[in-house]
C-alpha cells in the first residue's frame, strides 16, 4: 500500500513558480527560475534557433529513429570545440569523450554515476559552500559522498578565496572538486584569473583532485563564449583529466529541450575508447538514449557560421539586457536610499543577484509586494524589466527598512 507515503516539499527553485502559478495578483514578478525574459516579461526563443528549426523540417532526409546512446555524434564533437576551443590539443589527441546529455542536470548525474562505478581516486565531490541545491541531490543519488568547501563571503560578499584554498588542501587526494565553470550559481561571484591560477595550482600540483565542471552559462557571463571558457580551458590545457558537464539551457534559450553534453578528458585515446563503452553502460539503462531534437538544433547553429555568428550576437543581447538590469536596480536602491551597501549587484557576474537579503524578508516580498525568489535571497536577473525594477526595488526597501 502507499497510504504511509508521505507530502514531499516542492523544489526550492521550481517550487517558486508553483507558488507564482497559484497567485492571482497581476502584479506578481518571477525572479525565481534562472530562465531569461525579454523586457516585456516574455521567454525568448532565439531566432537562430527558429532558423535552425525550419532547416530541420524542411530536411526529408531527417527521421525520428532512435540515436545511439551517446547522441547526435557532431553534437558532441561541436560541445566539445565549443567548451574546449576548436584548437584544443586534448580534442587533438582523442582524449575527449563526449556523450549527449538531459541539459544540465542529466549530465552531471551520468558523469556522478560513472564516477561512482570507476573512478580510481575517493568517491568524494567537494561543491562550493553554497552552490545550486540539485547538486546536493545529484552526487549523493549517484553515490557520490558530498561534502562542501568554502566559497562565499557574506561579510564582503565576495569570495572567501582563503577559505575556499584551505578547504581544498585539506580534501584528500584523489577527491572530486565541482567547479562553476562561470557565473556561480546562487551567488553570482566567480574567482579572478589570478585565483583560478591559485585554485588550479592547488588542484592539479599541491594536490591530486579531480575537477568537474559545471557549464551552465557559457557565453551568457560575460557575452563572449571564449571568456566564459576562460577557467576549464586553463584546466584541460594544462594536460589533466577534467569532466564537464554543459547545458544550453541559457544560452540557446532551450530549457525544455533539455539538451546539454558530459565530456571526459582523460590521459590517452584508449582510455578515452574504454571510458566511453562503460558510459554507454550507464546511460542506457537510466534512460536508453538521448531525445534528437534540441540536439540537432544546437548542431545546425554550431556548424553553420552565419547561424552562428547570429547566435554570439542573440547571446550578447541577453548578457547586456542582464547587465542593464543590474544597473537599474543599483540605481533606484540608491534613489530610494535603501540602507546597505548594494555594490554587489553590479560586480556579482551572470544571471543572478545574490542579494543577502534573509529568508524573513523574502517572504515579506513575496507576501506584500508579490515578488518571487528562491529563500537564500537569490533573484534572476534575467526575469527583471525596465517595468518591475521599480516595484523590486520598493520591495527590497521595505524588507530592509521594516
Ligand atoms: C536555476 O538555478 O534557477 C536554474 O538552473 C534552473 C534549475 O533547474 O534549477
């Protein structure tokens, strides 16, 4: 019987558009879900990937057969250039094991279950302290032990880099460290080049970890592709084994297609070969294998130069509308003379603010002001507008003055 089957909680950053859903106010803001909206408060599909999608219909050569377990195999060779770099030596040297993935997520977790079944160091992953909650269901699930290391400063609302260097030169070797690729998740503080360098060092020559990158936003941070690859690159370059799990989600705007890629850079094209043939053994029986469409969309873009030259510009335009919603909240807390230094949502990098405004008061907003956010006091940027940067910024007023 299931009657013992007890009310689960919802998602804590789905569940906010559950909440969202169920309010009638026409007033009500859904700065929950990191997922972009134009300035009229609408999802954007891209117009490359409409483009994409007509050269898809009108192609009576494509069918609905199944694909391999792995993908669309120039999916993955294209995801792979594309997060490595098109001159990248360990592509060169078939070192670089690309399977297609369920976006994000899913690739996380078939990169956690194969490390669970045949990684040689500790089955152990280091994620930052405090990082994206599916994390911290991801690994455990795919028997992964999870522990956190530090990351964010609440006093400088910075990073705590000293911290964050201890804690991993006190992990044990052969540990797994998850890494935000760009533009962390909730806090929206990455590392400068100069602390990647300090963090890399520690990973690669103090100790023996393994990194595992999480790619979520790439191109979406900074508006450039090659930017936001800026830290895996120095990480694969400098010849160590390296996961990295990608989504384009954000930056192709395909969050339902649920479309993303696991790579593994291993030391040499054999293991590469082995390493594959068990990640097939994962994969088919968790979900057979990977759905054909928001796969082939991201192919055709990534191979068609004009398709994707359009698409850097589509990408850009996103990043600057985030950008330009950072400065108008900046601004009209300081035209509101709202108590509190609020430089952090200038310097804070990618989709989100992480605002340090306390569970209390985001439900104070939620309650009188019909704004929508994850607890921990994290807002979507990309879910602002020129229209409710006004009624945001009265909320947050009143949840610090009150
Ligand atoms: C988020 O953090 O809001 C996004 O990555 C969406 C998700 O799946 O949680």
């Amino acid at each position: 019987s299931f009657a013992h089957v007890q009310q689960a909680p919802e998602d804590p950053i789905l569940g906010i558009t559950v909440a969202y859903n169920k309010d009638p106010s026409p007033a009500k803001v859904n700065l929950g879900v990191g997922a972009y909206r134009t300035e009229e408060g609408k999802p954007l599909v891209l117009n490359v990937v409409r483009k994409a999608e007509q050269q898809i219909v009108a192609d009576k050569s494509r069918n609905k057969e199944y694909l391999g377990i792995t993908g669309i195999p120039s999916f993955n060779k294209l995801s792979a250039q594309l997060i490595l770099g098109s001159d990248s030596p360990a592509i060169a040297e078939k070192r670089v094991v690309t399977v297609q993935g369920l976006s994000g997520t899913g690739s996380l977790r078939v990169g956690g279950e194969f490390l669970a079944r045949h990684y040689g160091g500790q089955k152990i992953i280091y994620v930052p302290s405090p990082t994206w909650g599916n994390h911290l269901k991801i690994f455990p699930l795919s028997g992964v032990e999870t522990r956190t290391y530090r990351y964010f400063d609440p006093k400088t609302k910075g990073l705590d880099y000293e911290g964050m260097i201890e804690d991993l030169r006190n992990a044990p070797n052969g540990a797994v460290v998850l890494l935000h690729a760009c533009a962390h998740n909730p806090t929206g503080v990455d590392p400068s080049q100069e602390q990647w360098e300090g963090i890399r060092r520690v990973i690669r020559e103090e100790k023996q970890l393994l990194p595992f990158f999480d790619s979520a936003y790439q191109g979406f941070a900074s508006g450039s592709l090659d930017t936001d690859a800026w830290a895996v690159r120095q990480f694969v370059n400098d010849g160590g084994e390296a996961f990295i799990a990608q989504s384009y989600a954000k930056n192709m705007g395909l969050y339902g297609e649920r479309v993303g890629a696991l790579s593994v850079i291993v030391k040499g094209a054999e293991v590469a070969t082995r390493v594959e043939s068990q990640l097939k053994l994962v994969i088919r029986p968790m979900y057979s294998n990977p759905p054909t469409h928001g796969a082939a969309i991201v192919s055709v873009i990534l191979s068609d130069k004009d398709l994707f030259e359009e698409w850097k510009v589509e990408l850009k335009d996103m990043a600057d509308r985030i950008i330009s919603m950072r400065h108008q909240l900046f601004d009209a807390l300081k035209e509101r003379k709202t108590p509190g230094n609020w430089e952090h949502i200038l310097n804070q990098i990618g989709m989100f603010t992480f605002t340090g405004l306390n569970k209390q008061q985001v439900e104070y907003m939620t309650r009188e002001h019909h704004i929508y956010m994850t607890l921990d006091g994290r807002i979507s940027m990309a879910g602002l507008s020129s229209r409710t940067v006004p009624q945001l910024a009265d909320a947050i007023h009143s949840a610090v003055v009150n």
